[in-house]
C-alpha cells in the first residue's frame, strides 16, 4: 500500500513561491493502477517526483507499506520503486548492450558491480525478452542506441519490473512514440503490471487511455485532486464527461493539451 498523507510541496524562486502539489491526501492499494491527469502545471509529476524522491516535500509524509519512506534518499528508494519516463533514451544506458542493460537491472537501487553474463543468465534475459514479442531476444549483444523509440520503450519496460517494484511510476512513457508504438508499450506494460501486480501510478495527458487503462482515475489542477473515480463512474466515464468535469472548475481544453487517442 502506499500513502500520501497530507503532501504538500512548494518550490521558491527568489521572492516567489509556487506550489505546485497542496495538501494531497492519497492511498493505493497494493496492485491498483491509477492513471493521472490534469492541465500542464497541475502537479501530475510532481507527485511522481515526491514518490520517487526526486525531492523532499514541504510538508506531509509518504508511507509505503506502512513504512514511512518521506526521509529515505531517491537511491534507495530505487529499490522499491520503479520508473519509466517519457524519453525513451532516458531509461537505459545506450552505449551498453541490450544484455548488459538487463544486467544493470538485477542490480537496481543497489551499488555494485553488474552481475557476470553466463550463459544460464543470458538464456534468462532471452526468455524474457521473447515475452515483449518485439525480436529483442535475437539482439541481447546489439547496442541499445541502435533501437528504434518503440524497442527501447519496451526493454525499459522489462527493466523497471525485471526485479519486481512495489510501486511502479509512469510519466507520459508512451508520450514519444508513434500512434503504433504508444499502443504497444501500453498494452505491454498492462499485461506486466497485470500479471506481476504491481501498485502503479500513471500520468498521461490522453484523456481516452486515462479512462481505457486501470482501475482508478484522478483529475488534478493547480496542485489539488479535484475528481476522484474508480469502478462504474470510470468503466462508464467518457472524454466529453471529462471535460466538463474540468470545465467546473474553469479547465479549458486548450489547457489540457487534448491528445487524440494513442
């Protein structure tokens, strides 16, 4: 389970102070899916980022397990928490080898040597990459700056559950790819969260994958959680009823950066 009790966070510039996530109270259950979404400046990865432990909050505490994580370093929050991001060359180390990138991620959170690529390892990391049904597991030596957006997205993937997280973040991971990929990578990462049950949040600015993906949706604007659905009201929510329930509170479309479905 993971929990937001109270996070507030505000960034000073000078004599300015904007706050970008006010007093957010937030529980996950332990495998749901939640999808984010929200106008630009709504706090969407912000939230992420507090998760991560990109930053500290201004106020408030994030528990994971019951555990109160709030003061533990980004490192070794690594550990427990995985996530991929929007940049496809962001998530792996390109000049390396689409095996030794596997590799690294065994070691995830841990500072240490990469493990040795046996053969009984090698096998293994083929075995999984045949999953993602891509073709990577005839290219385990090819350098990963030779992938395409959509194959690198893919074994980011791979690598961020490789060793299970407890809590799996995504930030607009399909925002970067083609129509064909986007739809790919979604369905791949529902079919790992899915079956390994991994609590994972989602910020995505397509308003149709935010209602098709998970089972719980939140809307944000200006740092605060303004609707919160799950169950019947999201399974029957659609794009038109999201924007007027941004409309309410004075969300224009052109605010939200309306994207046609991936």
């Amino acid at each position: 389970m993971l929990t937001l009790e109270r996070v507030t966070k505000a960034f000073h510039s000078g004599s300015d102070r904007v706050v970008a996530v006010e007093d957010i109270n937030l529980v996950l259950d332990t495998g749901q899916l939640l999808t984010i979404i929200g106008s630009n400046g709504a706090g969407k990865s912000t939230i992420l980022n507090l998760i991560a432990g990109s930053f500290p909050p201004t106020s408030g505490r994030i528990l994971l397990a019951g555990r109160d994580i709030t003061p533990v370093p980004a490192h070794n929050r690594a550990q427990r928490i995985g996530r991929i991001v929007q940049d496809p060359l962001a998530g792996t180390a390109p000049t390396m080898t689409v095996a030794e990138n596997l590799a690294l991620a065994l070691k995830r959170g841990r500072r240490s040597l990469r493990p040795a690529l046996t053969r009984r390892l090698r096998s293994e990391f083929r075995d999984q990459l045949e999953r993602l049904d891509v073709g990577l597991e005839n290219r385990l030596d090819c350098a990963v700056s030779l992938l395409s957006g959509g194959e690198r997205q893919a074994l980011t993937v791979l690598m961020a559950t490789f060793v299970p997280p407890e809590v799996l973040l995504l930030d607009e991971h399909t925002a970067a790819l083609d129509p064909h990929n986007a739809t790919m990578i979604t369905d791949l990462t529902c079919q790992f969260v899915e079956r390994l049950g991994l609590t994972t949040l989602m910020v995505t600015h397509n308003m149709e994958q935010a209602i098709n993906v998970g089972d719980r949706l939140i809307m944000m604007h200006k740092g605060q959680v303004i609707h919160d659905m799950s169950g019947e009201e999201k399974r029957r929510a659609t794009v038109p009823e999201l924007v007027k329930l941004f409309a309410r509170h004075r969300v224009a479309d052109d605010a939200l950066l309306l994207k046609s479905p991936a």
